[in-house]
C-alpha cells in the first residue's frame, strides 16, 4: 500500500479499473464527511492479521483485525496485509489494489465502531452459525441468491443459487465480494430491482455509512 507508512503487504497487489460506482470509494468519502474537523482523520490505526481467529461462516481468506482507540474489529479477505496508519490516508486515495481496498474496509469498520455507528465489529462464535444459517434462509425464503465473495462451503448450503444476477431476486454480498472490480456498478444496477444484502461483520461499515441492508443477527460488538 504505497501511502501507508510501515505497511507489509502479503500477496501482491492487482490493480483494478476506475469505476464512477466504487462503493468503497463512496464509503470512504461518507465517513470523511461525518468526521471531517474532529481530528480524528490523525489518529493512529493499526492493521494485523489473526491466523487463529475463527472468521463468519459465509466469508473466505484471512482475518484482519484493526485497532483504533481502543476499538477493533475485522474484515476477511483473501488480500491480506500488516499496516500502521491513520484514518486520514483513505481520504483522496485511489485505492486501486485489492489490498488498500481490504485495508481501507477495516479501517472503514473499526472507525464505524469507534464512533458508535456500527454494532457489529466481529464474527460470532461458532456455535451461534447454525442459527444464523436457518436465520438467513427464513429471511431469503425461495428467493433466488447471486452471492458475491462468498466461499464455496457457504454456497453449498443453499439450494438457490444462480450463476446470473439477472436471475437473483437477491444479491448477497460479503467482505471479500466488497472490494472486488464490479462490484459497486453491479450494485448500482441493481439497486431498486433487487434486495441487496451485505453479509458479515466485514460489510458493517460500508453498509451503515452508505444505508445498505446489513444481515450480521449474531456479530459482536
């Protein structure tokens, strides 16, 4: 990540196209607004990742865990990185690796958190996975599903799912799914046809800053 000092990056970087639709460009600019004067944007966020956490069930790659004054809280991702940084390198950033985008949505969460505007900050514990599975087939019903991001195992345990998003009747989209090339004008096309849900804790953020539909029953805080 060229503008964060300190910064390790683990896998190499793949550059993405512009897009006028970036939905972590448009979150990144909404959280600028809303902290804009206070001195925050200064403050020091610190990046690790967590081999040993046990990530959301519908969720794939590594755990980031981003920690800021006093608060943490996570995004999965297969783009993992370390970093020590501040609020501030988001605000005018291309962000056109993967790995800045997955940065910046653990930053984007951990600041959501600190400033009270998400309650879900991390995975639940395994044994509450079974209930939010039947939780979020009752929510979805017969409908059709278009999963973004999601991991195969997660996908196996539906039985509607789609190849087409011209198809779905939902679109579910998780942390992973978030930053990829797309997925933003995908969204954009679909706003209003479709029911957009962003899945897990790693969407929290995004979606609270933007006023998307979150599904996360059994995130901590």
């Amino acid at each position: 990540m060229e503008r964060l000092a300190g910064c390790s990056c683990l896998k190499r970087a793949k550059s993405l196209p512009e897009t006028e639709m970036d939905i972590i460009t448009r979150a990144v600019n909404q959280l600028e607004q809303r902290i804009r004067g206070s001195g925050s944007e200064e403050g020091v966020v610190t990046i690790d990742t967590d081999p040993d956490r046990v990530v959301c069930q519908y969720e794939k790659g590594a755990c980031l865990n981003a920690t800021y004054g006093g608060r943490s809280a996570e995004f999965v991702t297969m783009e993992p990185m370390t970093a020590t940084t501040r609020i501030g390198f988001m605000f005018g950033a291309a962000l056109a690796k993967l790995p800045q985008r997955a940065a910046a949505c653990a930053i984007i969460n951990v600041a959501a958190g600190f400033f009270c505007l998400s309650r879900k900050l991390k995975a639940c514990d395994p044994v509450s996975h079974e209930a939010c599975r039947e939780a979020l087939k009752k929510e979805i019903g017969r409908e059709s599903i278009y999963p973004v991001g999601m991991t195969g195992k997660a996908r196996a345990l539906f039985d509607n799912i789609v190849a087409d998003p011209d198809q779905a009747d939902v679109i579910l989209v998780v942390g992973d799914g978030l930053i990829e090339p797309g997925t933003g004008d995908l969204l954009a096309r679909y706003k209003g046809k479709k029911r957009i849900i962003l899945l897990a804790p790693s969407t929290a953020g995004v979606g609270v800053l933007l006023g998307c539909s979150h599904w996360c029953p059994f995130g901590k805080g």
